[in-house]
C-alpha cells in the first residue's frame, strides 16, 4: 500500500498540483465571503495557471545537477522531467480559450499578473556579470508572490461574479477583503523563506528572513496574523458570523503551524501542512455554515 501511496502522494506535493487546489480553495473562499456561486471558469483558469506558472518557474532554474540537490522536491521534479515539460505546456495551452471566457477587466489582470510571475521567475535584468530577476531586489520576493495570489484569489473572482451579475460587492468591501487575504497568504509564504534561509543567503536573495534575521521573520509572520485577526474583529458584515468564527480560527491555526515550522522540517511539512492551511480555511468555512 505504501508503494503506491507514497508515489501519488510525492506527485500530488511535487508536480504543483496540490499548490493549484490551494489556489482553487482561495477562490471558493472570496465567492462564499462575497456570497455569490462559484464561476467554473475562474476555477479552471486558476488551477492551470498555478500549474503552469508554478511549474515554468522551477524549469527555468534548473540547477545543473538537480539530482545532488538538497531538496527533496527538486530531485522528484527533474527526475521527472518529461512529465513536468508536458504537464506544464498543457497548462499554459489550455490559458488560450479560457482567457476568451471571461470579462475584459479580468483579462486586463491576468495579463498584469502574468507579467509579474514571468518577470519573477526568469532572470532578466543583468549586473555585470550577474544575471537577476525581480526575485532578486531586496524584500520584494515575499511581496510579489503576495500580490499575485492576493490578486489572483480575491480581485478575479469579484471581477467575474459582478461581471456574471452574481452579486454586488462595493470598491470598499473589495479593498478589505484584498487587504485582509494579503494579510494572511503574506504570513504563509514567509515560512518557505525562514526554510531557505541559508541557500538564500548564498544565492544573494534578500528575503525578509534573510533581513530580520529567523526570529525576526517568526514575529513579523504573528504580526501580520494579527493584523489580519483585527480587520476581522473590526469589519465585521454580520456581527461575530460563523464567517468570522472560521477565519479567525484558520488564522488561530496558521499561527500555530508557523510557530512549530522551523527550518530543519522536511519538506512535507511546508508543502502539505503550511500550504493546505490555504484549503482547509474553505473546509472549515463550509463546515460552520453547515452548522448554522
């Protein structure tokens, strides 16, 4: 049984599918929170793109030996190498028709946000005989990933149920709801950092670990939590909803999981634990719901 588990769980983790539910579940959490149906061409377009880009990003940095990586990710990936080109070129075809779905100010986003991905990963800009991409400027690596997915989970969403007259969402409703979501995934993603704290280092990336320092960047994460905890308490649409309820126990939870991450945990606990924090804040969404 381990045998076959093992492999389906390793390609679940590693190939960027599971990271592609997450972004699926972020998007079910703005339509619940918004109270609109969910549109199955948002759903679609997000699970391949986080595939496609997710996957296109490992691929242009290739180390040249991946098998004598450290990380055990890494070594699955390029191991499996055909898969991944395949998978990911698929991914990005199928962008073609499901971009000609959706509303002008969505496809004036996604292209906005496919540039910065792209910027992100590929090393464009170049210093001597150094090669960089946007990754690389000081503190802003955590920032990007943020806005994306912020972006990408809250704002297209919105655009889409509006544009499909699902519901009516105000610009200020919006922007709480972008500010709380940035708020929450920007603690999330600062964990792989703390992880990669050492390679950074060496590589030259200037992470927020890498400027505050481990401890630093474990407070910096609560702190951000907090924040994100107060603009729950204080803009509340329903009172103490079991909307709010949820949220702030998936906050209550991620906070937890960020203090018990440290960087000697294998890669499991980041990839399964830390990032499926980002679907099980949709379960227990619809579970206290049900409840109600």
């Amino acid at each position: 049984m381990k045998k076959i588990v093992k492999p389906a769980f390793d390609f679940l983790l590693f190939s960027n599918v599971f990271m592609s539910l997450c972004a699926v579940a972020q998007a079910l959490v703005t339509f619940q929170l918004i109270g609109s149906k969910p549109v199955y061409t948002v759903i679609t377009l997000l699970f391949t793109s986080t595939l496609g880009i997710y996957n296109f990003c490992i691929l242009v940095t290739k180390p040249e030996h991946p098998e004598l990586s450290p990380y055990v990710r890494v070594r699955w990936f390029f191991s499996h190498y055909r898969l991944m080109v395949t998978i990911t070129i698929v991914s990005i075809l199928s962008l073609v028709p499901l971009f000609f779905l959706i509303a002008i100010e969505s496809r004036l986003l996604l292209i906005f946000l496919a540039v910065i991905s792209f910027c992100y990963g590929i090393p464009l800009f170049s210093f001597g005989d150094q090669k960089f991409g946007l990754r690389n400027i000081p503190g802003l690596k955590p920032f990007l990933i943020t806005l994306v997915w912020t972006m990408s989970t809250v704002l297209l969403p919105v655009l889409e149920a509006q544009d499909l007259h699902l519901t009516t969402i105000s610009l200020h409703d919006t922007t709480l709801l972008i500010a709380k979501r940035f708020l929450f995934i920007g603690a999330l993603t600062i964990p792989f950092d703390i992880r990669d704290l050492f390679e950074d280092r060496k590589l030259g990336l200037k992470t927020i670990p890498v400027l505050l320092g481990e401890k630093g960047a474990y407070l910096f994460c609560q702190v951000m939590l907090a924040g994100y905890i107060v603009l729950l308490f204080f803009f509340r649409n329903n009172g103490f909803s079991l909307d709010f309820w949820a949220l702030t126990l998936t906050a209550i939870l991620a906070g937890w999981l960020i203090f018990k991450s440290k960087w000697e945990k294998n890669e499991y606990y980041y990839f399964f634990y830390m990032d499926g924090v980002l679907i099980l804040q949709y379960v227990i969404l619809i579970v206290f719901n049900r409840l109600a």
